[in-house]
C-alpha cells in the first residue's frame, strides 16, 4: 500500500509519499510560499533532489498536482501512474469534539471543520484546501484525516473545563483541546514497543518540544491531560508564544498601554517566548550557541526560564498520574538540545529521574535511553514521525473497511 501524506498550511504544502510494506519514504517535499509573488517547491526521493524557485503557486490546487507530476514524472518520479496511490492522509488539525480517532473525509467531516474554524481560522482553511485539492485532481482516491485534537478527547472534564460560567462551554466549546496529539501519539506507542511493555500498563509524560512545545500526560494510552488549551498559546514558553500567563496581562496592554487586540495577538503569538525573552532568535540552535560559545546572559535567563516551565508540568503532570514509568523527549528542541534535557531533569531525584550524562550528551537519530540504570523512571529520546503515524491510521481505515 502507498499512501500519500499531506500537511496542508496555510501557504504551503509538505508531502510524503510511504511504501507502507517497508515504511520507506518513496519521495517527500513541500510546495511553500503558495500564493505569493515568487514561490518554491522541493522534491525529494533516493536518486533525486529538485528544487526550484521563482515560480508561481497561485493556489493550494496548483500545489498538489506540481506534486502528483513530480511523483509520475517519467525520469525521475517514483510512481507510475497516480492510481498507484492508494490513499491521502492528511494532518488535520481541528474538530472540536467531534471525532477521537481517524476518519475517512467524508461531507460530515468538511462540515465540522467548517464549523471549528473559529478555533484555527490559520490552519482549518488551509486543511480545507488541501482536501478540496485532491478531490478535484484524484476524485477516486479514499481521504483520510487525523486531528491533532483527536487524542486528547480521552481527557476527563475536570482536565478540559476551564473555570469559567458553564455556559462559555455548553453554548461556545470554550474548553481545553489540546495539540500535537498525533506526535503525543506516536512517541508513546514507540516507547511500549522499545520497552516491550503493554502501552495500558505505562503513565508516560510525553514532552514534545518544537517551535510550538507541549507536554502529556498519557495513563493506560490514553491522554489524560494536556497543556496546550483552547489554543496552542497556552501552556510552555515556546519560540515565539508565551505560554502561561496571567489573564489580566492582555487586559492591561490593551487598557493601559493602548494596544489593540490584533497587536496584542500578535505579541502573545509572534513575538514572546524565546524570542522575547532572549532578544535574540526563537531557534533553539541560535539559542543553544550563544550559551555555550559566548555564555551570553540573556539567552541564559530565557533558556533557564523555558526548562523551569517544562520542569514544572512534569512535576503536575507527575502528580495527576500518581507517579510515572516514563519520560520522553521528542521534537526538534526534545531530540537536538542535551543541555536542555540536562537541565530540566537536574534536580528531579525526588520523582525518580535521574539522567546519564554521557548517553544524553551523544548525538544519534535513534531512540535513547538517557536514564541511569538506578533511575525509577525511565527517560526517553524518541525521534517523531507525525508522518508516519497519519499514514499508519490512514492504512489502518483503509484495512477495516475492505
């Protein structure tokens, strides 16, 4: 089976094409900057590497079939016709609390992420066109889709509500969602299977850490809290978001310091976190050498800022699941930064962390263990592959309904 995965933004589109005998990616890439002046598009496979520039993508339609003539081109594509795709699956990214697992796209499902575009007016549009994309290009070929909230609508309401008049919840949805649920996902199945333990009998703290960053509780596989909430801004510093605030701080920006709410988005969402705090870069890797090449302070104060939240969820998150058998680091910052996995376990003896400072100072694309062979919990890298994942759900529904 070959299945094609789409993540579909809201001016680009990243592409993987899976052989899902051998898990091999066939051709990967991404068609970005749709829609403006000059755009780009890449295509990857084993025996070849396109790039161009200085074309025009006007639309996300325009994108996918530059992709399905790369995939079948006569010299270097890897397919030879499109009807050796056997599905789409795509990265979806809101339904409310319409759906906790995969589905097939049906008009119910382009239905509902119309109606949650007030939750991500960035990314349901963009999702929307993507799946509009291969309709009208591949009208035969089964779409799938997984939500990045569909994982955490396994968490208990007393995890989900916020405090707030009942009614903000009944009528408007207002609730905890979560995000990177498929990433969540993942990292968690791989760590039963590397352990050669049964996922229902692991608590695991899962801590993926990107630009965008949040961590999971996970009890018996299933997701019982979460710190992103009702958007993605909520919960760690992150590259550019903040994180956890005090609610009245928007307030007073807007009512003492006169700042819109369009400015004040934009300043909690794209000017915050890492960014804001260091003066520097929201990259993590600009982050990282400026700390250790130049020792400069205020990347220190930021980066010591970023760890100390990330150590304060799993102390909660600890606590919420009466103790944990793992810890797992994934995501760009989770799988790149020792210095950042160093300093968020220094000092977590007490839960029974305890980290071999040789094994996390060696770089490797495997998963590591990074605990001392005396450490209660057991910590984990664990590289992600969100692409995979929708592929492996999308070949699991194909599979069921033939």
């Amino acid at each position: 089976m070959k299945i094609l995965v789409l993540n579909c933004g809201s001016s680009s589109i990243k592409y993987q094409l899976i052989n899902m005998e051998t898990r091999d990616i066939m051709a990967e890439g991404i068609a970005e900057k749709i829609g403006e002046d000059i755009s780009l598009f890449t295509y990857k496979s084993a025996k070849y590497t396109k790039k161009k520039s200085a074309l025009v993508i006007e639309d996300h339609e325009q994108g996918l079939q530059l992709i399905l003539e790369a995939l079948v081109d006569k010299t270097n594509g890897v397919l030879e016709d499109l009807r050796d795709i056997d599905a789409v699956g795509h990265r979806l990214v809101h339904a409310g609390e319409h759906y906790s697992d995969a589905v097939f796209v049906t008009e119910h499902v382009v239905e509902v992420m119309r109606e949650c575009i007030s939750l991500a007016p960035l990314h349901n549009p963009a999702n929307l066109k993507g799946i509009e994309a291969v309709y009208a290009a591949m009208p035969d070929c089964p779409q799938c889709g997984v939500f990045d909230t569909a994982f955490h609508q396994t968490m208990p309401m007393k995890a989900y509500l916020y405090a707030l008049p009942l009614d903000f919840y009944h009528t408007h949805k207002i609730r905890r969602y979560g995000f990177h649920g498929t990433s969540h996902k993942y990292v968690s199945m791989k760590a039963a299977e590397y352990l050669k333990r049964e996922l229902e009998d692991l608590k695991i703290i899962s801590c993926h850490l990107g630009n965008g960053a949040s961590i999971t509780a996970i009890k018996e596989g299933k997701s019982i809290d979460t710190s992103m909430g009702f958007t993605p801004l909520e919960g760690l510093m992150m590259g550019t978001r903040c994180g956890d605030i005090d609610p009245a701080i928007p307030i007073h920006m807007q009512q003492r310091l006169g700042l819109s709410v369009d400015e004040v988005n934009s300043i909690l969402n794209k000017k915050s976190g890492m960014l804001g705090l260091s003066c520097i870069s929201n990259d993590m890797r600009e982050i990282e050498a400026e700390i250790l090449i130049k020792k400069n302070p205020q990347a220190i104060v930021a980066h010591d800022v970023y760890c100390y939240r990330i150590k304060k969820y799993i102390g909660s998150y600890f606590a919420a699941l009466n103790g944990a058998d793992v810890l797992i680091f994934t995501g760009g910052v989770g799988e790149r930064m020792p210095i950042l996995r160093e300093q968020v376990c220094r000092e977590l003896d007490a839960l029974g962390i305890q980290l071999n400072l040789e094994e996390n100072a060696r770089l490797t694309d495997d998963i590591q263990v990074l605990s001392t062979p005396n450490s209660r919990v057991t910590v984990l890298k664990i590289p992600t592959n969100e692409e995979l994942m929708i592929a492996l759900e999308t070949q699991r529904l194909i599979t069921q309904n033939n």
